[in-house]
C-alpha cells in the first residue's frame, strides 16, 4: 500500500503554511510535511524519502529539519536518508542515546523556526523515554497543531512496553507512570481547540484500541480518550493503559536498533532486493542457502499454484505487519515472488520494517516456473456453504485473541496467527482442520506456514468469519464489545 498524500482539512492554514498528513495504511503510520514561507520540516518520515524531496521541490521549498518523536519500533524511519540527501538536521527530543549519526537532541519547550512559524518540541516520556510531541505555532502566534507521535493517539495512547524490549530496567510500570505525568502535566493543559495529528492509526500495534480516525481536537479527546479522564489517579490509570497488552512482534526491537545506529540506504537495499532471477538461480539459491521463499500474490492465486515451502503474504494487505510477525528476524534472507510489475513495491515495503535481505525475485513470476515444468503446490479450500455441511469439523480461528473472544463460532478452537508457533500444539498432524480468519487474508498465511513446517491436512476457508457468520448456518457466541484490539 502506498502512502497517501493528503492536505489537513480541518485545520484552515494560513496562506503561507502548507501542512500535509502522509498516510501508509499497511503500517497504519502518518508522516508529516509542514511548509511556511519556503521553509519545509518533515516528522517521522518513511524510509523511502524521495516523496518528500519531490514534494518539497514541487513547491520551491527547501528542508529545514527533519523532527523525530522517537526511536521507533514499529518502521525504519527515512531520518538518516533524508538528513544525507538534503543536509537537514535531525532532530530528538532529550535522550542519552548514542545514534550512528548527527543530530540535535533538543530541550524540553525548545523552539525552532519554521518560516514564519515555529515548531516546539514537548518531552512527553511514557511511550518511550525519549518520546516528544510537536506543536506548531501560526505565524500570529497561535498553537494550531499537535503532532503526538505515539505519545497520545485518537482514542487511546502509546503501549508502554516497547522501550524495556531495549532496555530492561524500562519496565512497562514505570514507563506507564511516566506516561501518566506527560499527559496530565503536557498534553492536557493545552488547548481544545488544537488539532491532534498522530504518529498512527487503527491497526498498529503501537496502541491497542485506536480510532480510525487520524485526526481531532484535543478538546474533543479528552472528552473521550480513555486515557485522558481527569478522574483516573495514577493506580487507576496505570492498570486501564496496561490492561489487554500483548507482546509486541518480534522484530520490534530490530527496527528500534536500526533507528539509533543508522542503516543502509534504501536505494541500494531496493536495488539489490530486485534482483531478476531464473528459475534455475532462484531453486537453488533456495536450496542452498536458507533463504525463506516470500510469495506475494493473492491467497486466491496463492491457493491455485505455488512454489513448494513458500508462504504466502499477500501485497494487497497488511503487509508489512505480518511480514514481521511471521519472519521476525529482520536478517532472514528472503527470495520473492511477486506479481509482474510490483517487485519494487514489495522490496520497498519489506525495507521499511528492516527486512534488507532480499535476495532477488523470481524472474517471470510463478508463471515462469510453471512454464519450466518445475512441480508446485496447490492449497484446499472450501466455502462457508460447504463446511457447514460437514459434521463435527475441526475449526481453527486463526484470528486475535481479542476477535475471538469478542464472536466466534461455537466449538471453534483459536490459535492466533500473531502467536503461531505457539499454536502447534493445538494441532493434530493425523486430522483435518479448516482455517479461518475474517476474510481470508491471515488464514492462508497460517495455512501457508503450517504446509512448509509439513502439516498436510489444513483447509482455508475462504470468506472467513464474516461469511461464516452471515450464512446463518453455524452456531455463533453473543458478541461482546472488545475492550483491546492487539
């Protein structure tokens, strides 16, 4: 999925101030351009950093800074790239860490000019110790804008569990406490009528209930933000924030290590990660080096052919998610398949998580390897209609833990994707289970796993639960409103 530029419409700029919300569904991450009379600053911006120069360019305006609200967990940032291409500076809020290159580690309630506007950096430690918000200031002297970072987001705020993955001492108590003290003494004494800007959105694992919004009031949020009621005293506050988390994915840490000490260009990583390789090359670098096969097509067409011991990851969904989840290690070599003309897409999207070791692509698709007569797989499955036919079946409900508990067919056994291999147990080689998800997408990525660990005997169900459910033929729980969406 590629990012979404976007000008801010509830925020009526004045003529010379220009402020756009880059949007990236598959991490569920918004990067920040903000221009005033020529000037341009850039927050938390992806790896592929080419967009904001063009962007920049487009509009005969030149990068003053490139602001940071933290070392993040969840992507690569494009901080190191872009300081490199356009000469800005990077810029942190107050830490101690050591980083693999220059930047400014700036005060709490410092200033920097912005044309004929000014950026504030507010240290708000809880997500991280490091973690700072950024407010803008109009050229009238009025705060206009929040850019929260992973401090506070729409409807909920940041886990506080990331940093002791890093740091040990960090414990997710003290950081909650710490997290405590920014919102009420930082973010809340501000005023309503400021328009908070995230650093993300429903879907990332960085908070575990947030809106599908990607903006609102302050005002409006401590209306309504959980985590923002007066009420809650630190105990109360601390157990409402910690309450429902889930460890993180494990390549989390990885990408956090990647952000302080630096990495290698994405051009180069691109460059090299779409390599076109042969049938031939392709089977036996797969062979002989340990490299994990990574196909990227639909689970429909993953489903009617595929190289053998492959999974399945389909580009058109949260990609980069379960990219993650699944291979963890950011090292993993990987060997791609993709659909003619999307190489490129995929090797970006790997990059911006960290997984840099893309060994090539298989040249011509599966198309080529069938064409050179080489033997594929193929994976079962069947409608909603036909498994409700059959009695006593084996469900497995690949989704969250939390899905689960809140709608689940009756009987169905979970064994979320996020935990695989903690599910295998749960498996019987000798029987024959059907897989299901919401729709389809997780569940051939379960599937696809369990077929290269050997499971012979998984069927996925296409449509998932949501088709399950409206056929009206299998026994459902009541429904139980989430409380956590990890």
């Amino acid at each position: 999925m590629r990012p979404k530029f976007a000008p801010l419409s509830n925020y009526k700029t004045p003529h010379d101030m220009n402020i756009e919300q880059i949007y990236t569904g598959c991490l569920a991450q918004g990067a920040y351009y903000i221009e005033s009379n020529g000037e341009a600053a850039i927050i938390d911006p992806l790896r592929e950093v080419q967009p904001y120069i063009d962007m920049a360019n487009e509009r005969d305006a030149k990068i003053k800074y490139i602001f940071e609200t933290h070392f993040h967990a969840d992507f690569v940032s494009g901080h190191v790239d872009l300081s490199k291409k356009t000469g800005a500076p990077i810029v942190f809020g107050p830490t101690g860490m050591e980083t693999g290159y220059e930047m400014i580690v700036a005060e709490d309630g410092q200033e920097f000019d912005l044309g004929n506007a000014k950026v504030r950096l507010i240290h708000t430690p809880g997500h991280t110790t490091e973690s700072s918000c950024y407010v803008l200031i109009d050229e009238t002297g009025k705060e206009t804008a929040l850019f929260s970072g992973d401090t506070l987001f729409i409807g909920d705020v940041g886990r506080p569990d990331l940093a002791q993955k890093v740091i040990a001492e960090l414990t997710q108590d003290k950081l909650a406490s710490m997290l405590f003290d920014s919102l009420r003494n930082k973010i809340m004494p501000l005023s309503n009528d400021l328009i908070v800007y995230p650093g993300h959105g429903a879907g990332s694992a960085c908070g575990k209930n947030m809106s599908d919004e990607t903006s609102d009031t302050l005002g409006n949020q401590k209306l309504t933000n959980y985590a923002l009621n007066p009420e809650l005293n630190r105990e109360e506050f601390k157990k409402a924030i910690l309450d429902g988390l889930t460890p993180p994915p494990g390549y989390f840490p990885h990408n956090v290590l990647m952000n302080i000490g630096g990495y290698e260009a994405i051009d180069e990583v691109i460059k090299n990660g779409m390599t076109p390789l042969e049938v031939s090359t392709f089977e036996t670098i797969a062979a002989e080096t340990g490299a994990k096969i990574l196909d990227t097509r639909s689970a429909e067409d993953f489903q009617n052919g595929h190289v053998p011991n492959s999974l399945n990851i389909g580009i058109d969904g949260s990609f980069a998610n379960w990219v993650g989840v699944v291979f963890q290690d950011v090292k993993q070599p990987l060997l791609i398949v993709a659909d003619p003309g999307r190489e490129e897409e995929v090797v970006t999207r790997l990059a911006r998580i960290g997984f840099d070791n893309a060994k090539g692509v298989l040249k011509g698709g599966m198309e080529a390897w069938q064409n050179a007569g080489k033997t594929f797989n193929k994976v079962n499955s069947v409608r909603p209609e036909e498994l409700a036919k059959i009695e006593n079946a084996n469900i497995l409900d690949v989704r969250k833990e939390s899905e689960h508990l809140s709608e689940h067919v009756l009987g169905s056994v979970n064994a979320p994707l996020d935990y695989y291999a903690d599910q295998l147990s749960k498996i019987d080689p000798e029987k024959t289970y059907y897989v299901h998800c919401a729709g389809g997408y997780r569940s051939m990525i379960f599937v696809s796993l369990l077929q290269s660990l050997g499971y012979k005997n998984l069927i996925n169900v296409s449509g998932g639960f949501s088709e399950m459910k409206d056929l009206g033929k299998f026994e459902v729980s009541d429904y139980i409103c989430p409380t956590t969406m990890l």
